[in-house]
C-alpha cells in the first residue's frame, strides 16, 4: 500500500513538472498540441497539458551574429578575392522562424554567398578594395528580401577583410610606396617652392617699407624746410615791417619838427657822405640821384640860415 502511495506521489510529481514551464527573459517558445502549432511561451510560468502539448524549439529574441566563411570570388576584371563577412540579425516572428525554414542560419549563410558572387562579379579590383559600404548594403537588401518570410530580421551586414593575392598585394604596396615616395617629393618641392614665394614676398615688402620711409623722411624733410623758409620769411616779413614802422614814426616825427622833403634828402646825403669817408667804402648812387645833388648847396643855406638865427 505505501509503494502505491509513494508511486502515485511520484507520477504527480512528474505531471507537475511536465506541466510547468519557465522561460527566461528574452527567450520564447513555440508550442505544438498533439503536433500542431498552438501557441508560444512568453517569458515567466507557463502552464502546458502533459502529454498533449509540447515545446518544439526555444528561440533567444536577441541580436545574433552570423559568421559566413571566407569566400573566394572573382571580381570583374579575373581577380580572385577572398572575403570574410558577418551578419546581425535578430528574430521577430518564431513561429515564421521554427516553419518558414527548417535552419535560417543555415539560408543567411547561402544567400550572403551568392549574393556576394553576384556583386563582386559585376565590380573591378579597385572598386571592390574601396567599396565595403556599397557591398554590404547590396547583401543586406538581398537578405531581407528573402528573410522576411522566416520571421528573420537582418541588423546589419560587416564586410570583415578583403584579400587579394599575394602578387597582387605585392604590387599594390610597391604602388603605394612609390605614390608615397612621389608625394614625398611634391610636397617637397612644394615646399620648397613656398619658401622661395615667401623669401620675396619678405624682400618685396622689405624693399616697399624701405621705399616708404625714405619717402615719408624726404617729405618730412622738405615739410621742415618749407616750414623753415616760411618762418624765415615771415621773421624778414616782421623785421621789415618794423624798419617801416620805425622809419614811418621817425618820418613823422621829422615832420611835426618842420623838416621838409629837401630837408630830408639833405640829411640822408650827409648820412652817406659819413658813409664813403671809410677808406674802403665805396657809394654808388643811382641816375635818378643825380638830380637830387643840384639842390644841396640850396638845403646847405637853409640850414645855414637857420643856424644863425
């Protein structure tokens, strides 16, 4: 009797157990009843009819990659490349997943192959070696024309490395070096050429600054002298006016003494006659002077006569 309980505890047990299921974060499960799709486990408890429902397959709804081997393709131009690719993707449908395809990595990797053929083979050396982006994008239209009946989206697709042959390698790095080498010389001799540019440039400017400030000094020099000159004659100007204004106040003062033109005359050839006394001195007296001489001896008794009074 107690080996009948304990056996019966033990069924329960495995019912139980059968019964229950638990699904992880980000994880879900589909379910067949009695081999038909019925329904998916989500995250968390889940319930099923022992012996009636079964979990086919679990499939993680996280971002996968996919690596896809090395393939040997041949470019447009007879080149063989090797090209090594991988492939994100993630899935959001599992029951298109699970009966879509029997293994949808398995179809990525086929599709990437030959669509990857298809590209380069319509693609030269040269196009291929600098066109990553353009061959990544071409796989991955091809992909998610054909993945959105498995319930499989594509991410992204990485082009990884592209290898030519070892001879074209060779002549590829002897091609570079010798690009290298003839920019080395060019931006040398640019440099070089700059240099000189910059040398004249300077000596230009040396020689324009060197040219202005002898002109500036020059006007500078000639503005002084001019100034000079109209200070100069101003200063005569001034002295001038005042042996005017002097000889002006003397003649008037003459004049209010009662002294005459003749008078005058008379006294300024005394002042001269002073003058030519000196052994060394000579006067030299104009035309128009001459006729002045005929009436000294007449000034001469004027004054005579106003002696003696």
């Amino acid at each position: 009797m107690i080996y009948v309980v304990f056996l019966i505890l033990i069924v329960i047990v495995v019912i139980v157990m059968l019964s229950i299921k638990i699904v992880p974060q980000q994880r879900i499960g589909v379910v067949e009843r009695l081999g038909k799709f019925n329904r998916l486990l989500t995250p968390g408890v889940n319930i099923l009819v022992p012996f009636i429902d079964n979990v086919r397959v679990y499939h993680d709804l996280r971002i996968q990659q996919a690596n896809v081997p090395p393939q040997t393709v041949i470019t447009k131009d007879n080149v063989q490349v090797q090209i090594d690719t991988i492939i994100f993707y993630q899935i959001v449908a599992p029951e298109q997943a699970t009966y879509g395809i029997s293994d949808y990595v398995y179809g990525v990797r086929n599709i990437t192959t030959a669509t990857l053929r298809q590209i380069i083979g319509n693609m030269e050396l040269d196009e291929t070696l600098s066109g990553r982006e353009r061959i990544s994008s071409n796989i991955r239209l091809a992909l998610d024309e054909a993945t959105e009946k498995w319930g499989v989206r594509i991410e992204r697709v990485e082009v990884l490395d592209i290898k030519p042959p070892a001879d074209i390698q060779e002549a590829m790095d002897k091609q570079m070096k010798a690009e290298r080498s003839k920019r080395a010389i060019v931006l040398e001799a640019e440099a070089a050429k700059q240099d000189v540019i910059l040398r004249a440039e300077g000596d230009k400017q040396s020689k324009i600054l060197k040219a202005e400030g002898e002109k500036e000094a020059r006007i500078r020099q000639a503005e002084g002298l001019r100034q000079a000159q109209e200070l100069e004659a101003l200063g005569q100007a001034k002295a001038i006016q005042a042996v005017a204004e002097a000889e002006k106040i003397r003649i008037e003062l003459l004049s209010s003494a009662g002294l005459d033109e003749n008078v005058l005359a008379y006294r300024s050839f005394e002042a001269l006659s002073e003058i030519a006394k000196g052994p060394a001195n000579k006067v030299f007296l104009p035309v128009s002077a001459v006729d002045t001489l005929g009436s000294i001896g007449a000034i001469g008794e004027v004054f005579k006569a106003r002696k003696s009074e």
